[in-house]
C-alpha cells in the first residue's frame, strides 16, 4: 500500500487529494500547520490517515516534521501542496519548507510541487529575496522557485520521479469562489503523479497541467539558475540537497 504525505491537507487542493487517495486504499498522511486546523483533518484521521502537525513559517518545526516522518515507514510519495498567496509567509511557506523536507528526509518514490501559471510572471532573480519573511513576498517569484526546484530535483535524483503541477485557477479559499477552473481536475494531477500506474504517471521533470506536460518558464530548465537555487537555499537553510 503507497503510503503518501499531502502537505497542507487542511482545506483546498491538498484536503481533496488526500480523501481522494484515501479512497483508493492509499495510505495518506495529512499536514495541517496547528492543531486547531488539524481538528479539521478528524474525518479523514478516522478513516486511516496519518497526521503531522507543523507550521511552515517556522523552520524548526519544518526540521522536526521531517525527523518525525524519515522515523517512521517510508514515503511512497510527497505532494508538496502547502503555499500561500500572500503575505510574509508566501518564501517561508511556499520554497522553504519543500526545500527542507525535500533536503531532509530520505527520497520518497515521488514527488510531486505544486506551482502555478503564475510562475511564468516570475523574475529569476535571487539577490535581496527575503526568504525570511520578515516583508511581504512574490507569489508570483515562489512558484518560479519551486518548479526550478521540482527541475532540479529531477535533475540531481534521476531515480527519484519530480514534478511540477499547474493545478489551474480553482475555486479554493485561496483561488476564491469566482475561480474559473474545474475544482476536480484541479487534485487530479499531482494524485496522478503520485500514485498512478501510467508510464506517464513515471516521468519526471515535468511541467503539468491536467495530466498535460507543458512548456514551463525558461528558467526552470536553465541548469545555471537551477544551481544558484540550489547554492542560495542552502546557504539560506544550512543544508543541502544532494
């Protein structure tokens, strides 16, 4: 049985892939950033999930969440899900967090990052970004961050399927009710990636979007901009990503 953490599985995207897999017989194990959020998860907790508790924005409880899940059975797969749209948090939330976990804990058999068409309005420049989070950060600049990241990933674990995944513009808390795009399709592909049989399903690298590859920003595949990420999250975060 596929045993695959979804961060931020509180509400949203990340919530309706975790009771998807768990539909399916996976083994899911959810992430809420609190335990008044994680009371939310109850539900899905009584069904089998696994539950990890740890806010983001703190790298400590980032380090300890990863300590947690590399002590416990071995991840078939991680969705990276967690993000935020604005604020101080978006650095913290959206590139550190899967770096670490990504840096941390022992490869699982796939991961997948979620990104967004945002990311193609995002500058890759790296030199004064507060990754802190002590001002308000890019939404647009993380998602470029974290599909260079899924693209390096990829690159430096060849045995280790990465990916990126568009989820489209769905009527989230965080997309808004006016959101244009289909809410079901909007989990399917990174549940997909992450667990499904498809030769496709095993590729990495990608640029996703309902289970289409597509043509990601120039960046994510510039080897040269992937390594100064590389370089400058570890300097950031003490640790590195092999």
């Amino acid at each position: 049985m596929s045993r695959i953490l979804v961060t931020g599985s509180a509400d949203g995207l990340g919530r309706a892939a975790a009771d998807a897999l768990l539909s399916r017989g996976r083994q899911v194990v959810v992430h809420a950033r609190n335990p008044q959020r994680a009371k939310g998860l109850d539900g899905l907790v009584a069904r089998g999930a696994e539950l990890v508790v740890a806010d983001f924005t703190d790298r400590d409880a980032v380090r300890r969440m990863a300590t947690e899940l590399s002590d416990g059975a071995p991840l078939d797969a991680v969705i990276h899900n967690a993000g935020v749209w604005s604020g101080r948090a978006v650095m913290p939330v959206n590139v550190i967090a899967p770096y670490l976990l990504t840096a941390l804990m022992p490869a699982p058999g796939r991961l997948v990052y979620l990104s967004s068409s945002s990311h193609f309005s995002g500058q890759p420049v790296l030199q004064g970004v507060d990754w802190q989070g002590f001002s308000p950060g890019s939404y647009a600049d993380s998602k470029l961050y974290v599909t260079a990241l899924a693209a390096m990933v990829a690159r430096l674990r060849p045995g280790t399927p990465s990916n990126a995944v568009d989820p489209g513009w769905v009527p989230t808390k965080m997309g808004g009710p006016g959101a244009p795009d289909d809410l079901e399709l909007g989990h399917q592909t990174q549940e997909w990636l992450a667990a499904g049989d498809d030769p496709q399903a095993l590729t990495t690298g990608g640029y996703w979007y309902h289970r289409r590859r597509q043509q990601p920003h120039a960046a994510v595949r510039d080897e040269a901009f992937q390594d100064r990420l590389r370089q400058v999250l570890a300097e950031e975060t003490g640790v590195e990503l092999g």
